[in-house]
C-alpha cells in the first residue's frame, strides 16, 4: 500500500536537498507568504508552529492575499503546488507576476514549474514519488525553509531524516485508531501548535475519511467547550465525540493547567479522553513525531472502516463539477 510505504519511509524525505533553479533571481528576505491548497500549505502551518515568530501569511485562496502594497513588495510570494496544478496557487503566481512582485514557485511538475521556467522565476521542484501531497511535507518543508534562506532551519529538519522512527509508533497509531472507532475526533492543542492540530485534522478527513474538529486553548475554554455541557436535550448529540489533547511540556504553565483542568472536566462527564504527548529532541522532531503518528492513527482509522486511505473521489468529483 503506498500509503502505508510513505508513512513508513516518511524520515527520508528529510534527506531532500532543496535546488533553487533561476536563483539569480532570488534574494533574501524577512517576510513571507506561502500560498498553497490542502497538503501544499500544511508544511507552513507547521513552520508557524516550530517558530511562531516568522513573518509567514498563509495564503489559501485565489490571487493575492488582503494585504498592504508595501507588505506585499516587502515580502517573497511562494507559489506552492504538489502537483504544480492547483489552480489557487497559479492564479496566486499570476496575479504577483503580474504586478511585477517577488515571486518562487515549489512544485513537482505540472503548470507552474513550467510558468517559472518560462518566466525565470526561481523555483524549486520538489521530488515526484507518487506518494500524497499531505504526506510529502519533508521535502515541502525544506524547499520551504530553503527559499527562506534559512541554513539553521535546514540542519535542524536534515536531523530528521536520523531522529525521526515512524515504525517506532506504528502500533501507537494502531492503538488509538481502534479507540477512535464510532466517534468523531476533536483535536485540540495550544495557539502554538495550531498547525499541528489543524494536520491531525486533514490526516483524519483525507486518509481516514472521517469527519474531525480542531481548536485551540485558551480560545475554545470561551466557547465550544460549553456546547459540552451534558444537558439531557443535547446529551446525545455530545456521544459522538473523542477528544485528543495535544499536549506540549513547552507550552506555557497556563496552557498545560487549562488542558489538565478540561481533560479532568470531560472525564467527569463521561467523555473519551487521550492525552498525547509531543516528544522529541527538537522542536521539528517533536512536531514530527506528532505528524507520523497522525499519518498511522489515519491509515488504521481507514481500515478499521474498510475504506481508502489515499483516494478522495469527493474532491475529484468536486473539481470536475466546478
């Protein structure tokens, strides 16, 4: 199964060594925006989680995003494309080559690269191995970090390829899939690692075909968590549902109390409950770690129901509609 091949040698990706092709035309800069859909913006997400403070604006959208002229002048426009297809992203190169604004391109093939050979806009094409977008994010994550000019960045994901043991929570994977089985999971997590969460999500939606939910602390102590209350009317309507926390020891004292209180709470009341540690030497390696697991508990969700883990007819029928 090459789902089951790509999670397994996922650490290799981290192997990739990113090639800025019309690099003349490239320069360094301070700010970014990374447009991309589904799996080609999920490595961003994850770089805003590894380093909240970049100066990152991710784009999910057609053309260019709802900023200043002066920020999008000041800031290197990345066109990102497993594919090289996704017509968001092209229309995102469009508009920036357009108005003459700086502009790379990351892609395994198809329009875009071609456009950015054409045009000599500096590019990187990322490694076609057949595998899905939403889990190529190594080699996304690199050419990222590459563009960004970031050496520190690159070394400490290089590491991964050494650090990261996917077979190593395989059965972790297995195990929660088989918790999971007949409820819904609700991922939450702190601000921080809201990207992370938000990959837990797709992981679930896309391999698992299954519906799944994310939030963050403190936001969802002000809100959702009261739609959980238990009341006789809507105690059905809660039944479905098994929470993951996302728990990070980095996390402010506040965060970790907020999680350790809610987790307590919705024990009380009967809810299913996992609490899930990220574990790592680093950073990337604790997001990692946290990837690769979501990758396995998606894979087995997807058995455990007896469906595909890697074709989404819903969203090709989607696009042949529109």
């Amino acid at each position: 199964m090459l789902m089951y091949e790509a999670i397994r040698g996922f650490a290799k990706q981290f192997e990739f060594e990113p090639r800025v092709v019309n690099d003349k035309n490239w320069k360094k800069f301070k700010k970014f925006i990374v447009s991309g859909m589904g799996g080609s913006h999920l490595a961003a997400d994850l770089l805003k989680a590894w380093q909240p403070t970049l100066n990152l604006y991710i784009h999910k959208d057609y053309g260019l995003p709802p900023l200043t002229s002066e920020d999008l002048k000041n800031s290197l426009i990345i066109a990102s494309s497993y594919s090289g297809d996704t017509e968001e992203a092209i229309s995102v190169y469009d508009a920036a080559l357009k108005n003459n604004l700086p502009l790379a391109a990351i892609a395994s093939g198809g329009k875009l690269l071609d456009l950015a050979k054409k045009n000599g806009i500096p590019y990187i094409k990322l490694p076609d191995i057949g595998i899905e977008p939403r889990v190529a994010l190594g080699f996304s994550i690199k050419a990222i970090l590459k563009l960004f000019d970031d050496e520190n960045g690159l070394k400490e994901a290089q590491d991964l390829a050494v650090l990261l043991r996917p077979m190593d929570l395989e059965k972790e994977g297995q195990k929660l899939a088989s918790m999971l089985k007949g409820k819904v999971p609700i991922i939450y997590s702190s601000t921080t690692n809201l990207g992370l969460a938000y990959n837990w999500k797709i992981a679930f939606n896309e391999t698992g075909k299954i519906p799944a939910f994310y939030n963050v602390f403190p936001e969802l102590n002000h809100n959702e968590m009261t739609s959980f209350d238990v009341a006789p009317p809507t105690k059905a309507l809660s039944s479905f549902y098994h929470f993951l926390i996302l728990k990070d020891s980095s996390d402010g004292s506040r965060i970790l109390k907020r999680m350790e209180v809610m987790e307590r709470i919705f024990r009380d009341r009967k809810f299913p409950v996992t609490v899930i540690e990220l574990k790592g030497e680093s950073k990337l390696h604790k997001i990692f770690n946290s990837f690769v697991l979501a990758n396995w508990s998606a894979l087995y969700t997807a058995k455990e129901y007896g469906v595909d883990p890697e074709e989404v007819p819903l969203v090709e029928e989607f696009k042949k509609l529109i």
